[in-house]
C-alpha cells in the first residue's frame, strides 16, 4: 500500500526534512532592539485597533442582521470614542482596517488618517489567509492595499493577517510588496526581523500576542461559544504589568484591541487608565507602528 492510502502521517512519524521545513518556513532573524528609543525614552508604546467591523462576520461568511449590527457598533460608536480618546491624549496608534470595512464607510479610513493615525492594511474582506491559495492570496492583498490607498491618499505600509492566520506564502506575499512591516506573529516581545526560506526578508515583525488583545478577555460569541470571563478591571492589570514589564526591560508595549469589543461604556476606561499609567512613568515614546518599525530598522 502507498503512504497516499495511508492517511495522514503521524507527527511522530513526520521525516526530518519536513519538520525542518515547516519550522523553517518563517523565523524570527536578527533582533531589533534598540538601546534607547526616540529622546530618550525608556519604553515604545504602540497601540493598535483592528476595525473589522462587520467584516468580523462577512469574512467567515456570515450575514445575519444581529451580527452585523455587532460589527456596525464598532464604527459607528467604537472608533469615534477611541478617536476621541486619542486626541484628548495627542497620542498616535495604528488602525489595521479591512478592504471592505473601509468601502462601507470611506470616510472612517480618511477620517482616521487625517487625525494623525495609521491605516495598515488587514486582509480584503477579514479573510483566513491561512485557507487561501497562493495566487488568491497575492491577488486579495493587492486589491487591500489599493483600495486603502485611494480612500487614504496614503499607500499602506504594514500588514496584519486577520485573526492572524498564515499561510505558508503570507511573509513572502508581504516581502515582494515591499512592505515595512507585518504585525501577525508572536516569536518575541520585542520587534524582529523576519527570515523566509532561511533568508533575511527585510520585513521587520511588530509581534502580536493573545495576552494583549482585548478579545481574548471580552468578546462574546455563540459560535464558537465564548463569553466575556475576565472582569474589565483585571483586563486592565493584566495591560499594566505588561507595559511595566516593557519598561523595565526598555523594550515594546505593542496592544491590540477592538472598537467593537473595547468600545463601550463599561470599558474605555482600559485605555484610558492604561495611557495614564504610560505617560505617569515619563520617559515613555507614544508611536504608530509604522514609526516603530522604521525606528528599530534604523537604530537597532
């Protein structure tokens, strides 16, 4: 019988050659870590919104009525809130927006790139990259980048997976595009550079990580089922000791949150108390991702 009617292989079963190839496919490179940050500061605070929107449920095929009105809240309330927030703080973060969230509202990207944020690109429609084919995936980023070029006057320079879901091409796909930077994977704490096939790709990596993502503690959902289990306030501590942590070490405090999940009433106050506690410890730099990358490329 051919291993084809076998089934698949067992892990433990897997040849070498394949292990080391899936391993090897994306690593973390050459650290980016700079001694000290821009004036002196002693830590990088970057915040970040993804603004899935109703793309949160276009994007796995979804198009009840009650789920996309959960998607509407996030533009229509979130975002104007975070804004808000953000401005009263004259702090700078990074809106990661799908292709099609942007085209239900045009003027949200425009309104965001006009108070001095970022818009990096995420995914057409909130798609899972992970399930496309090379040719389809290429084709999908393409269309992300150009559509948020025209409805920004400003082309994209960094790229976040939806859900942060990866195909084996998305890093190569993200290197020939000539992108800054990609913000999906989660190797270390600190920016790095990424190596694709055992290559340096030039991309620098803005590491994600679950621990701070405002979902992971509050959002609710019945498929899968999941609810809300953390009490705001513990969401809260769990971001202080984290920024704490990267100032100590002088490194990166990188957040992601969503404006439908972040932004109600019950919750702004994370953001607030945790861009208080940032400013409090002084010797903080406040940038977009786009400046942190540029930053680490440069002086790391």
């Amino acid at each position: 019988m051919d291993q084809a009617n076998k089934g698949p292989v067992a892990p433990h079963q897997m040849a070498e050659a394949d292990w080391r190839a899936a391993v090897d496919r994306v690593r973390a490179g050459r650290a980016l870590k700079p001694t000290r940050w821009p004036g002196g500061a002693r830590c990088a605070v970057a915040l970040s919104f993804d603004c899935d929107h109703e793309t949160f449920e276009l994007g796995r095929g979804v198009t009840a009525v009650g789920r996309l009105s959960w998607g509407e809240f996030g533009r229509r309330v979130g975002v104007p809130r975070i804004l808000d927030l953000l401005e009263r703080e004259e702090v700078k973060a990074t809106f990661f927006v799908p292709a099609v969230a942007g085209l239900i509202d045009p003027s949200e990207p425009k309104r965001i790139v006009d108070a001095g944020h970022e818009v990096g690109m995420h995914g057409f429609i909130h798609e899972n990259t992970s399930l496309l084919d090379p040719v389809t995936e290429r084709d999908l980023m393409l269309r992300a980048r150009d559509t948020l070029t025209t409805l920004t006057g400003r082309e994209p320079v960094g790229f976040r997976a939806a859900n942060w879901d990866l195909s084996d091409s998305t890093i190569a796909i993200v290197s020939e595009l000539g992108l800054l930077y990609d913000s999906s994977l989660m190797a270390d704490e600190n920016c790095y550079e990424l190596v694709v096939e055992g290559r340096p790709s030039g991309v620098v990596e803005i590491p994600v990580e679950w621990l701070r993502d405002d979902a992971v503690y509050m959002l609710f959902n019945r498929t899968p089922a999941t609810r809300p289990w953390t009490p705001p306030d513990d969401v809260l501590t769990i971001f202080r000791r984290e920024l704490d942590g990267a100032y100590r070490e002088g490194g990166l405090f990188q957040l992601v949150c969503h404006p439908f999940v972040i932004g109600y009433r019950s919750r702004m106050f994370i953001l607030e108390e945790l861009i208080a506690h940032a400013k409090a410890l002084g010797d903080v730099w406040f940038a977009t991702h786009e400046e942190v990358a540029r930053y680490v490329r440069d002086h790391a």
